[in-house]
C-alpha cells in the first residue's frame, strides 16, 4: 500500500503532463501551418512531416481542426493523378528549352511548306486512284482493248 501512495503523485504528474501535450503540440504547430499556408509554400517534405507529426495528436479537437487546414491546403495543389505528388506545381518547375523566336518561325514556316506538300501529294494520290479505277472499268466492259 506505500508503494502506490508513493506512485501516486508521479502518475498525476505523468496524468497532468499528458493533458497538456495537445497544447503544447498546438502551440509548437500551429505557427508552422501558418507559415506554410500564408506563404503558399509547396515543400512537400516539410508539409508530410508536419502532417506526420500533427497526427498523433488528432484525438484533441483543436489539433484535429489544425491537421485538417493542412491537408486541405496540401491537397489544392498536390491533386490526384496518374502520376502521384505529380501536379501543375511540379511540373511548372521542370524546365523546358525553347528555340528563339526567329527559329521558331522557321520551323513554322517548314512544317506549314511540308503540310502543302503533303496535301498536294495526297490530292495527287485520290486522282491516281480515280484513275485507275476508271482505265480499269473501261478494260472490264471491253471499250479498250490491250494488244
């Protein structure tokens, strides 16, 4: 019986330390999601490792309210796709090299000059073929006779 008088206190000090974790994580978060979310910042890691972090403290209301602004403001920009953690974000920062504008015409001006050739070639090919059809039709009904 003295030994659990003597553990007593301890285990309130352990009790009331306990209560007072959400609070302190609160205070220790919730700068962190402000900045995160006023500043529109888009580190991934930092992001998931709050969200890590805040997790184990969702059992506390105003925890679990802090937990969800974040993943509400990680999930506007970190949409789903084919690709995960793949988004418009991400891919705004892949670079992407493109000729100068002089050259850009030219090549322009190429494709245009090979798409008139090609629809020329194609004209050239259907009346090749109407063609063929017709020289054949006369062969079948006996108008021209080959020798």
């Amino acid at each position: 019986m003295a030994k659990s008088k003597a553990l007593s206190p301890e285990l309130r000090r352990l009790a009331s330390t306990l209560r007072e974790l959400p609070e302190m994580a609160f205070r220790e978060y919730s700068p962190q999601v402000e900045v995160i979310v006023r500043s529109e910042s888009r580190d991934v890691r930092t992001i998931e490792h709050l969200l890590d972090g805040m997790l184990s403290f969702c059992y506390d209301g105003k925890m679990l309210v802090l937990f969800k602004k974040l993943c509400r403001y990680y999930s506007q920009y970190n949409t789903g796709t084919a690709q995960p953690k793949l988004n418009k974000f991400v891919c705004s920062r892949i670079p992407v090299l493109c000729p100068p504008l002089p050259e850009q015409r030219a090549i322009a001006t190429a494709l245009s000059d090979l798409d008139t050739e090609l629809n020329a070639l194609e004209t050239r090919l259907s009346k090749t073929r109407l063609l063929k059809q017709a020289m054949m039709q006369e062969l079948l009904t006996g108008r021209i006779r080959l020798v």
